[in-house]
C-alpha cells in the first residue's frame, strides 16, 4: 500500500486484487499533476456536477470523493480498486457513482476529468458518450503520461468535444485542454465494430465478430487468437468449457459451435469484452444456446472443480506495464477451476516462458503447436 498526497489529502491506495507483494502504485505522475492543476485553478466548484473518466485504481475519484463524482470505468477491477480507495479513505459508499462504459452517462457535466486510455479506440467511444453531456462551460481536463498522448489523442478531442491543447511535460506526464464547443459537428460513433472470420481452418472461420471499443485488437482478429483457434480440441460429449479472458468471445463462441454439448461459460473483467462476447456469440450460435456471461476478477466466483476444459488467451500488459500477474492468476484460477482430468489450453507468446509456469502449477505441459511466434500448451489437472 502506498500513500498519494495530494491538494485534497494523503490517501492510502492499492491496486485490486490487494496483493502486499505488488510493486506497482495505484496512482502515477499524470494523476498527480492533473490533480495539482485542478487546485491551482479554483478547484471543483461544490455545486458542480464531476465525472471522471478511465480512472485506473480510482485516485482520482478518491482524491475528489467529497465532491461525489461519477466515475466511468471499463473495467470490473478498476471499480472494486475504487470502491476499496474510497471506504479506506473514510467516504461512504454513495459518496461516488460506479459507472460502467455500458451505462447511461450522466446528464449535465461540468468538470470532465479523462486519464487517456492505451485504446485509442476506447477514448473515442467515450468521447462520443460524454459529448452529449457536455455544455460550453464544461471544465474538460485530460492527462496521461507522455508516451500515452499523441497527436491522434488530440485530434479526437477536437473533432468530439471541442478545440483542443497540451501543457508542457511535468515527470513525464502531460495534460490536455479542451474548451467544448456546443455547436461542433460531431463524426459518427464507428463503434461497435463488426466483421466476419476468414480463417480458412476450424470451427470459426466464416463467423461474424464483435468488438466494442476497448477490447484487445478491436478492428481485427489478434495473431495469437488466430493461432489457438486454427489448433482448438476437438471433444464431444457434455463438456463444461471455459473462455477465460474471453475479450470479443470467439475462442468461447468457437468451442461451442464445435461441440453442440458444451455449456461455455464467458469470463472477463471487462465491461466492453462482455458485451463483444454476448453479441458474438448470439449472432453466431443464436438465441436458443445457453451460455453463462461472467463479469469478475478471474474465475474468483466459478464453482472449483467443476470445468473440463478451459481456454485462455492471456494478456501480459497492464495498462502500459508488462507484468506476469494476471497470467499467473489466470493459471491458478483454471487449476481451481478445472476437474481431476481436466484441461488448460493456453496460447501465448514464445518467449513468454508459460510452459515452465505450467508444470510447476500443474506438473505437466504438453506442446500442442508452435510457429516462430507462438505457442499453444496443454496441461491436465492430476490429483494430488
């Protein structure tokens, strides 16, 4: 746990899940310095209305819990990270409004606080959502770290909101200016986004896809799903399959159109990846087919023992930081997830080194495929 002073007090934040052993901050010098701006230009008007947009771990909501902001989030986990920051802080729950990209946003706006997104395409379907909301005196502050803004962050800005500029670097970190303009022309929203599979290869391919913005690789199939999909098993019988990390929904979407006795469960922490995930799967395999939809952390709430075969794609970034966690507890979760017998199918980058992380949670994995760039394993939950 780390304390993040700011014009608004000192705050203890963490990351979630709480891991003692996690190095990483819940906060950053763009979150800093935006805060810093905020109060060296009066503040937040008390009778003002505040939304916070694409706060990672909730330091900015935190730091302005007083003023009861709304919070817009992607992400499941960066909501529970934030309901955490804002009771340790000693703020009642109902002191902030826990948002989803999926809800209905707020009616009038009158400070707009954005922490640019790595998805370009994210920022601008929440640009597109909040737009409406905004009036000419809307206090529109963005902020991210140097290498996340670029002339692209900008122009989307401009070409939703209203004219747009940049401060100079503080530690790295920028802050964005937009003055909004009730009278622009706004572009069409592109998203979601739809396109068909053209594999040539397995159960997959010909099928239509989802995307809506935020989900890894939204405007086209990523390489590494692509290889999984092209070496999938091939089970019969009532088997209970899990996509877990599902994004838009194919590998899980995939799995059952190959095997119509599979009950396929969707897991995700993402808000956008469930709803890619729903959409592929009813345009795919139609209203009829039951599948569950799991928004969480992991498979933290899956009945242990009772999946034979999950499949996983995982990611190996957070945000901008590469990290190991979220594949490590990925593996573990399937482990308690899965039946004696039961299997993991994992896909990833070579030189990720997964296949030693494998046998040493599950004593075994076994190569399924390979090309230069990556690797499918499998390994088989055995009793201990």
């Amino acid at each position: 746990m780390n304390r993040m002073i700011t014009p608004w007090g000192e705050h203890d934040l963490t990351r979630f899940p709480e891991d003692p052993r996690d190095p990483l901050r819940a906060w950053d010098a763009a979150d800093e310095y935006l805060l810093r701006h905020l109060a060296e230009t009066g503040g937040v008007d008390p009778a003002g209305s505040v939304v916070v947009i694409g706060d990672r771990w909730g330091a900015l909501t935190t730091a302005l819990a007083a003023h009861h902001p709304a919070q817009i989030s992607d992400s499941f986990l960066a909501q529970e990270a934030t309901r955490a920051n804002v009771a340790r802080a000693g703020f009642a729950p109902d002191s902030v409004r826990l948002l989803s990209t999926r809800d209905e946003v707020p009616g009038q706006v009158d400070v707009l606080l954005v922490r640019v997104p790595k998805s370009l395409g994210l920022l601008e379907d929440q640009l597109h959502r909040i737009a409406p909301s905004v009036h000419a005196g809307t206090v529109v502050l963005g902020t991210g770290m140097v290498k996340e803004i670029h002339t692209s962050t900008l122009n989307l800005f401009e070409r939703i909101l209203g004219p747009t500029k940049t401060s100079l670097a503080e530690k790295k970190a920028r802050l964005i200016f937009t003055t909004p303009d009730p009278e622009l022309a706004r572009p069409r929203n592109p998203w979601p986004l739809t396109y068909s599979l053209e594999l040539g290869i397995g159960p997959a391919s010909g099928l239509a896809v989802t995307n809506h913005a935020g989900v890894f690789c939204a405007d086209r199939l990523d390489i590494g799903t692509r290889f999984l999909l092209q070496h999938l098993p091939e089970r019969t019988g009532p088997d209970r399959v899990v996509d877990l990390g599902c994004g838009n929904g194919i590998v899980g979407t995939a799995a059952a159109l190959a095997n119509p006795e599979a009950h396929v469960t969707f897991a995700d922490e993402s808000h956008p990846a469930m709803a890619s995930a729903k959409a592929t799967f009813r345009m795919c395999a139609g209203s009829a087919r039951e599948a569950d939809f799991h928004l969480g952390d992991g498979l933290a709430a899956f009945e242990p023992g009772t999946a034979d075969l999950v499949l996983n794609n995982p990611p190996f970034h957070t945000h901008q930081t590469t990290t190991d966690r979220t594949s490590t507890r990925m593996f573990a979760d399937a482990r308690t997830a899965l039946r004696d017998g039961g299997e993991l199918w994992v896909v990833g980058n070579r030189h990720l080194g997964y296949h030693e992380k494998l046998r040493r949670m599950f004593g075994t994995c076994e190569l399924v495929a390979s090309d230069p760039k990556f690797v499918v394993l499998r390994a088989v939950k055995r009793a201990r």
